[in-house]
C-alpha cells in the first residue's frame, strides 16, 4: 500500500460514518423542527447514559468550572449539556425550515445589531470572537444571512466528503469556510478583513494550533492566541457574541465590543486572549449546560 494512503478499514468507516451522516440529516429534514429538535434532546440524554467514558468527561470538566456544586448538581448539568447538544444537531438537520424563518427563529435585537454595525463602520472588517456556546452554527448563519460578509475558520475533516459537505452546508448560508489547513487560508483571512467582512474564530478548545494559556474558570488552559494576533497586527475592531437558546427554544444573540490595544507584544496577546477568554466564561455562566462540557479543556498542562 502507497505511503500516506488511508487503510482500507478506515476508508470504510469514514464512507460509512459520511452516508450515515447524509441519511439521516435527508430523512430528518421531512419532519417538524420542533419534533426533531425534541428527539435530538431525548437522543443526546440517551448517550449521556451508553457513553460513560464522555460523561465522565463532562463531569471532570465541571468540576473543574464549578468545584462548589454538588456531584448530583454537576451530573444533572452533565446530562443537560448531552441533551443540549444532541437538540442543536437535531436542529441544524432542519436547516431550510430554520433558513425560511431566520429572524423569527433567532433573535437579533438593535442594540446587538449596532455594536457588529459601528464595528463594520471603520472599514477595517471585523474579527468576531465566539466559542461553542448555544448554536455557534447558527450565529454564523444568521450574520450572514442578513447580507453581512462573512467567513469562518474551521477544522477539515479527515474525510474529503465530509468537508465538501460541510461547506456546502455553510454557503447554502450564505457563510464562507476558510481550512485552517489551506495554503491560502492566511491570505483568506486578511482578505475578508480587506473587503470590511466578518471574521469569525472560535478560541474555547484545545487544539493543535498556536496558543497561549490564559485562565478559564481560574486554571490555566491552552487557548488558541489568532484572534488576538489579528487584532494586533490589522487593528481590525473585535467583537465577541454568542447565540444561546432561551426559554421558548428559540434563540437569542448577544454582542459586545472588546478593546484592542496599541502594542504588538507578547503581553498584549496575553492579556487579550485572556479578556476574550473572560467573556466566553461569562456566556457559559449564564446557561451552563450549552457549552461543550465534553472538551478536555485543560488536557495540555501549562509549560
């Protein structure tokens, strides 16, 4: 077998895992969003209870954020969190009912409208700082959407068909997908800023790129510094926002304005990936079951 060829079980398993993926989303999006979106909670429950290992994940990880809670509390927000998410998949396999009735289904009140609009009127573009908080799918579609350039920065999948469909996904959105993993993507990036886009980071993971460890939830956690690096070099303005579900299962965004400062240092990255990271806990604080309690957020221990 040629280097570098996948073996021939995992071509299987990601052909397999792609075709699941496609007929499913194919035979959901026949059915009302509401009752897929209560069937996606019932199934994410569901793998709280057959996936113990992630539980255990979700559980370590808040008792890491909220060390005062009870283990019954902090196994009810667990199990919340599953449900949570596997309600957002749901959802987001319904995406042209969602996509026919955008401004009813998420909300974007004027005063969160304006801080993107004042940002956007210095010309320079916009870096929009988010995590995986409520539906961050959905707060990059409703941006967009609404006639705002945009673009976001993501993670290929190992599988070629399954990146092509999730672009697809997104540019039925209106959303263009920029491969952290492209060439060009560096060039992408400045050249939406260039043409007064919206650049859109996610910076609550640990993952295999550039970072500095800021506190979250006061332990230090590996926390990818591009955002800040961005704003320092185009002084491009940032915003952070989120979209998070509210009590009638629709949603709702928030957006706030967050100072870049003058210096390029290495202190100045520091203390900007630290305010971005101050408000990303902030988002999570207030519904704690709709971030991903699953992400080993401190697996890398600080140097």
């Amino acid at each position: 077998m040629p280097a570098g060829k996948p073996k021939l079980f995992k071509r299987l398993k990601r052909f397999l895992r792609y075709g699941l993926l496609r007929l499913t989303q194919k035979l959901l999006a026949v059915f009302p969003i509401r009752w897929v979106s209560g069937l996606g909670a019932r199934l994410g429950w569901l793998a709280s209870v057959v996936l113990p290992g992630e539980f255990k994940k979700a559980l370590a990880s808040l008792a890491i954020a909220f060390p005062e809670n009870t283990l019954a509390h902090n196994k009810r927000l667990a199990r919340d969190c599953f449900a949570h998410l596997g309600r957002t998949v749901g959802e987001l396999a319904c995406f042209s009912q969602i996509d026919a009735d955008m401004e009813a289904w998420v909300e974007w009140p004027q005063e969160a409208r304006q801080v993107l609009e004042e940002a956007r009127s210095l010309g320079r573009g916009v870096i929009f700082v988010s995590g995986h908080v409520g539906s961050w799918e959905l707060l990059a579609r409703r941006v967009a959407m609404a006639g705002i350039p945009s673009a976001s920065i993501a993670k290929a999948s190992t599988d070629m068909r399954t990146t092509r469909w999730v672009e697809q996904f997104r540019a039925q959105g209106k959303l263009v997908t920029i491969w952290r993993e492209s060439p060009s993507s560096a060039r992408q990036m400045l050249q939406t800023l260039r043409n007064n886009g919206v650049l859109g980071l996610l910076i609550d993971q640990d993952t295999r790129v550039q970072s500095v460890f800021v506190p979250f939830f006061g332990k230090p956690a590996k926390t990818p510094r591009a955002a800040a690096d961005l704003a320092l070099r185009t002084q491009a303005p940032l915003v952070v926002g989120f979209c998070q579900r509210q009590a009638s299962g629709r949603y709702r965004l928030h957006m706030r304005r967050v100072a870049t400062p003058a210096e390029r240092s290495e202190n100045a990255v520091f203390e900007l990936t630290a305010t971005l990271t101050r408000e990303i806990e902030e988002a999570i604080c207030k519904a704690p079951e709709q971030w991903t309690w699953i992400h080993q957020r401190w697996k890398t221990p600080p140097p």
